[in-house]
C-alpha cells in the first residue's frame, strides 16, 4: 500500500505517459560526441542562471562566470540605471547576450531567438513567486570538481529515496533503521515543458521526538534541515502557492529542477539552497551547492545555520562519493539499460528533455546540410 495518495491513473509514472516505461539507456552520460552536440543544443540554446542580483547592488559593480560549456566567461555588469547587462568574451572583445532577472535570480541566453525568461521558466516558477529569496542574504557556498557527467550528479538530488540508506549514518541509530524500514514515497511530482520538482515530507521542526536527532541537534535546534526556528519575515505564511502542493501536514522540502542546469531547494523551515551542475567534459563537470539564509540576528544563530552548512556539505560529500563509480560503470558498456522506478521520473525527464534539445539542434544542422 502506498503512503501517500497517488495521482488517479495509479502511478507518476502512468500520470505522464509521454516518459514511457522502457529501459533506458545512458550513452548521453559516456559519450564525447554526444557532449559536444549536447554544448550547442543545450548550453548555447537555453536560459542560465549565473547568479543572484546582490552580486551587483551598486552601479559600475559586476561579476564573472566561466562557463565551460560555452567556451568562455560570461561577465554581467549594472550599469548607472540600475538595469544589469551581460556580455560573452570573445576573440574580439566581448560580446552582448541576452539577461533577464526572475525573482532577484541572474540568468543569461546565448540565444538572442530564445523566448523570454518567464515564459521559459513557466508554470512551476510562477508558482515561487512571492517567496522571501530577497530577505535570505546569508550566503555559504560548496564548489568541487566531480568525476561525472554533469545529469548523473542531478539524478543523484532528483529523488530522496537514497537518503535513508546513503546516509543512514547521519541519523541516529533507531531513526535510521526505522527510516530504512519505512521506505520513502515522495508526496507530489509535477512536470512543466523541460522542468520538473518533487515534493517530499520531512523536515519537520522541531522533530516531534527530539531522540531522533544527534546531541548537537538538540542544543542548537539545527541540523540538516536547517535551524528549527522559522525566521519571521513575510512570505513564509502563507507560502506561495507552488510550495507543499500536496497541501500535506508533513511537508518539509520541495526540489525543483529548472532546465538545463540549476536546481533550488525549499525547506519548510524557512531557508533554500541552490545547485549548479557546470560541464567541463563529457565526464566532468563542477558542482556548486549554495545555502541562503536569513541574515544571522545573534551568535547563536549564526552558529545555527554554520551547523546547517557544514551538515550539508558532508551530505553532499556522501552524494557525490559514489559518482565516479557510477561514471566508470557506465563507461564500461557491460550493462547498457536500465529500469527507473516510480520515484525515479524527474531522471527520466531530464534525459528526454537534453535528447529532444539534442535532436532538434542535429535536425537543424541536416536541414542546413
């Protein structure tokens, strides 16, 4: 019996019927030439977030990312307006692209035919507007290299039910065996054009048995989840309305993936998180993790969220240790298929979603030819 309420067809995976059922194959994940088709049809063809409008709060400031992807750096600049610019380098000097700001986040489109942000980002971002990301102006940022195709590292954040078993160690003895026993269902999935998100419960603050946590959780009311104690500043009650979809008492975090590259995280506790997953080959790519809380009013709550971050990076750190034998595995070819579960669709959509932007860039290519 499931734990919670499954769409009427019976499964997410029978809710989105254009997903299929089939086995499905990583190549996109091993091979070179896919990649490079990947740069063009992907990268070069969709909006990315490089960063947040506080980056820049004065005229004349400005910030830089190197896009590997891309072949160059992308620098965004504000200018004596206040309107925020950005400019791909060049051989010739840099170059004018497209920049638009959704929500205080910076994104840039090496497209100048690309549709506007907004409707690019449809449905799901429409639903998080409203949400206080302008008031969580504590920033820790995590950034590593990985030994992993860049979709392998999102399949890894795009279902929780690794969690009890991957990082059974990070929960006291009796919760993890009982989290281990219990199974995980998440309590929502949505799919928007290329973008997706799952909701899950948990998270709760404080836990209802406070011997469910470590020692060091109960003194500082923080943890994984973050500090216990939801900040008060307007947006987190109500939530918007793309937040806990399900409407469940036990909600605790909803994750979405926003195409091609960037994922936020929303904790129920009133705090968020960002990931960025930045080719650098067909088998590399650098991972950044970024925490955003509101600004620390005392030395305990700075302590607090400090707990937070340092929680996350060992989480992430047990994530992303098990990618480079994922890589190796697949590069051997020796198991070419494999079955995704019902918890498993937002790994199915992903790879779709590069494959129909990689097949639409190869059939512009063939009617140039």
């Amino acid at each position: 019996m499931p734990h919670f309420a499954k769409p009427a067809e019976g499964s997410w995976t029978e809710h989105y019927p254009e997903l299929g059922t089939a086995p499905m194959s990583y190549e996109d994940s091993i091979s070179p030439e896919y990649y490079e088709l990947e740069r063009k049809a992907v990268f070069e063809r969709t909006w990315l977030n490089v960063g947040r409008v506080e980056q820049v709060p004065e005229p004349g400031g400005h910030f830089a990312k190197e896009i590997a992807a891309v072949g160059s750096s992308v620098k965004v600049l504000r200018d004596a307006d206040g309107t925020l610019h950005a400019f791909r380098g060049g051989p010739a000097g840099p170059v004018p692209i497209r920049c638009e700001v959704w929500e205080g986040f910076v994104f840039v489109n090496l497209d100048d035919d690309a549709e506007p942000l907004a409707t690019y980002l449809g449905t799901l971002a429409a639903g998080l507007e409203g949400y206080p990301f302008d008031r969580m102006t504590e920033v820790y940022r995590y950034r590593a290299d990985i030994g992993s195709n860049w979709k392998l590292y999102m399949d890894a954040f795009a279902e929780f039910y690794h969690a009890p078993v991957l990082h059974a160690k990070q929960y006291v003895g009796n919760e993890s065996r009982k989290l281990s026993s219990y199974g995980f269902e998440a309590l929502h999935y949505q799919l928007d054009g290329p973008h997706g998100m799952v909701s899950s419960w948990g998270g709760m603050a404080p836990p209802k048995d406070l011997n469910m946590v470590k020692p060091i959780e109960r003194v500082l009311r923080s943890g994984n989840f973050g500090p216990w104690d939801r900040p008060d500043i307007p947006g987190l009650d109500p939530l918007p309305p793309g937040l806990n979809p399900s409407g469940h008492k036990a909600w605790g975090i909803d994750s979405f993936v926003f195409f091609p590259n960037f994922m936020m995280v929303v904790w129920a506790p009133g705090w968020y998180l960002t990931y960025h997953y930045w080719p650098t080959a067909y088998n590399r790519h650098t991972f950044e993790g970024t925490l955003y809380f509101v600004p620390a009013r005392t030395a305990r709550d700075r302590v607090r969220q400090e707990l937070a971050a340092v929680t996350f990076k060992e989480f992430a750190l047990q994530d992303c240790n098990t990618l480079e034998a994922t890589q190796t595995m697949l590069q051997s070819r020796v198991v070419t298929h494999f079955p995704l579960n019902d918890q498993e669709i937002l790994l199915r959509h992903l790879h779709r979603t590069t494959g129909r932007y990689v097949a639409a860039h190869t059939d512009r290519l063939r009617a140039r030819a």
